[in-house]
C-alpha cells in the first residue's frame, strides 16, 4: 500500500513525499482510514511505529476540508511530556506544510507568556501536556468547549507520571460531541477502563509491539573502547559477505570522520547527514544502492527517509541515547522477511544507553566479546 491509496489530499501527500516517505506504517495503514471516515480508534502502538502521523495526517485532512466554524481551538492532542510535544507540533508542521492550519504547543516549565500571545492569534490544533493546560484554562486564557477532534497520546505513560486526574478533569471539559483517538503502548486494565469512558464505539487498531520485530533481526554488541571502534568496524567489513552495510552515527562530524577513516584502509563509503546538500543526499543514496559504495553512514535525522529493500546488515557505530531509536535504526534491516543482522558498539559510556534498549526490546543482546572490563 502507498500513501495515495489511503484518500489523501495532494497538499498532504506532498509534504508527506518530501519527508520521504514511501509506504505508511502498519499503524498508518490501519488507521487513517477509520479516522477519516470520523470513528473513534483506541490505538495500542509504541513510540517509533510511526502512530504520530497515523493521526496527525487526518486530523489536518478533515479539518482542512471543514471550514472554521468558529476561532477556538478545533483539536486538542494531549501528551505527557514536553519532548513529546514539541516532537508532535514538529509533526504537525511538516505534514501540514501546505495547508492553512495553525497548531503550536504548549507545556510547563516556561513562562506562558508567549505561548499565550501565540493562542491569541488562533490556533486550529493545539498540543499540550496537561498541568499546563489546565493551569491556561483555569486563567481563562484558553477554551477548549469548541474541541471536533481530541487525542490523548501515549495513555499509559500518562497514568505512570500520574497524570489521569488532570486528564480527567480535560475530558469532563471537552465537548460531548467530539471524535476522540485514544493511544498507549500498553492496554492494561486501567487503561482499558480510561478509554472505554472517553472513547464512543471505537475501531481497535493494533501494531505489533516493537519487542516482537526486533526478535527476528539476529543482533549481537561488542564492548568496545571509543578509539577501537573504527579498527573494529573494518575487522568486520573485511567479511567479504557483507555487501551493503549501513553505519550509524550519533553526530554529523562524526560520521564524516568515520567515512574518511574507512576510507583510507580502502574501504569506500559515504556520508549522509543534514549538512549535505539534497543533491549530495541523493547521490550517496544511489551510490549505495547501486552498490558503488559499501558502507553508508548516517545520523538519525538523515536516515529517517531511507527506504532500502534489501539491506542485511546495520552497524551503530555510536548507541543512541533514545531508546526507540535502535529499534528505528535495527528495523532497516530484516525487512520483507529479509534476514537481518546488527551489530552494536558499546564503550564505556554507552552502558546506560544499551541498558535502557534492553529494558525496551525485552531482552539482552548477546555479547560477541569483552574487549573492555
Ligand atoms: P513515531 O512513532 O510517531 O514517533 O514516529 C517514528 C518515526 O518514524 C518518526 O521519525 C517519523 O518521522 C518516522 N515516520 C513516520 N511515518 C513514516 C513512514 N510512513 N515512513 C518512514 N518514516 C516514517
């Protein structure tokens, strides 16, 4: 499936191609229909599955297509945390690039004045975490009683940072009439109840959990010194059965340092990253599919767009800090049923970075060998 077989609007698939994406996630495919035909849909999808646009991406398409009836805020996506907040608005900005909508978000922990100023010009889609919410409302600097469209994002993490009463006390607010999407990562009991008092006869949309993906890509780490890591990385490209290898990095510098280092020991490789231009992105990429390059290096930020069919193997040269964002960088390869090998460098001071990918995916990657205590 592709995103033009999902009704989109030429401005939202437009900027949904320059984001580079290709073919919408299992949640996007689930989803999106359901949300723009107006049901309510409890989601049960992990950060990094792509649930963000799931229900970014129609909620711009419907209330695009139904002119403003008034100048209140039209839809309310509530989030438990800042990062996440600032991520969706992020979302909400690229996807919505061609479209008239206005969104912004709003969270504790800084002064409300400008955020305030901002809500005064009138915002169509406002993504909020709860305390500062209230705190706006309860000033009489917000109303939220016009809401068509409510979210509430990443539900049991909510419940764990002890959120559900301010949640509740948002939803008592909202208008009756109103549709409502609902998702966590986990459906316990209590969350199971939450939603069935806030949600009106909704479409269950379920994605595999992350853990159970990442079972099948055979992974592997080597403890490792920092200065060892390149050294270490050619021993393994020296494995001629390795013909495509994509290397992540955790800066723009230092991936291009890595490319020049591999290259002098003769091993041809690319960057890819922010700082390069479109065409220079473009050209990398085809290189490496091509096969004229073996080993292409990537930030994070860069290697959202990849879309390589056949690739069997992954290396992080640097863990990520985020733990979602192994799971991202691993899921590359492995795919179409593809096996799919990772491997992962971790020095002294990744431990805590590896520790939270394991607590993640639900088990320990097996260790190839102890090269620091
Ligand atoms: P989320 O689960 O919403 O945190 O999204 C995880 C990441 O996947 C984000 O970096 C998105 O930009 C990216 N993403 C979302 N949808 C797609 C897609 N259809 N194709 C490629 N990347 C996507």
């Amino acid at each position: 499936m592709n995103f033009q077989e999902l009704n989109l609007i030429q401005p939202i698939l437009q900027a949904v191609s320059e984001e580079g994406y290709t073919v919408p996630t299992a949640i996007q495919q689930s989803a999106i229909p359901h949300i723009l035909i107006g049901k309510d849909v409890l989601g049960c999808a992990q950060t990094g599955t792509g649930k963000t646009a799931a229900f970014a991406i129609p909620i711009l398409q419907l209330l695009s297509q139904k002119p403003a009836a008034t100048r209140a805020v039209r839809c309310l996506i509530l989030t438990p945390t800042r990062e996440l907040a600032i991520q969706i608005d992020e979302n909400f900005r690229a996807y919505g690039k061609y479209l008239k909508l206005k969104h912004t978000a709003i969270f504790g922990g800084v002064p409300q004045g400008k955020q305030v100023s901002i809500m005064r010009g009138g915002i169509d889609i406002l993504i909020a975490t709860p305390g500062r919410l209230l705190d706006l409302i309860h000033q009489g600097l917000l109303d939220i009683s016009k809401i068509e469209k409510f979210v509430l994002d990443e539900a049991d993490r909510m419940l764990d940072m002890g959120f559900i009463h301010d949640v509740k006390k948002v939803v008592a607010i909202l208008p009756a009439n109103r549709q409502t999407l609902f998702f966590s990562a986990t459906m316990p009991e209590s969350i199971m109840k939450l939603a069935n008092s806030i949600l009106r006869n909704p479409v269950e949309v379920k994605v595999t959990p992350v853990s159970s993906t990442v079972k099948k890509i055979n992974q592997s780490v080597y403890f490792v010194e920092k200065q060892g890591k390149t050294d270490l990385l050619v021993e393994i490209l020296n494995d001629a059965t390795i013909l495509r290898s994509l290397v992540f990095t955790r800066t723009k510098h230092g991936a291009d340092k890595l490319v020049k280092q591999l290259s002098r020991t003769g091993i041809y490789a690319a960057a890819i990253h922010g700082n390069k231009s479109q065409n220079a992105r473009q050209k990398a990429l085809d290189d490496f599919r091509n096969s004229r390059v073996r080993v292409l290096v990537a930030t994070d930020i860069a290697a959202r767009g990849i879309d390589i069919d056949d690739l069997p193997h992954v290396v992080n040269y640097e863990l990520p800090n985020v733990p979602e964002t192994y799971v991202h960088r691993i899921g590359r390869t492995g795919r179409a049923g593809l096996e799919g090998t990772a491997v992962s460098f971790c020095d002294a001071e990744e431990k805590d970075d590896l520790r939270n990918i394991q607590k993640l995916i639900g088990f320990n990657v097996p260790v190839v060998k102890a090269a620091i205590k």
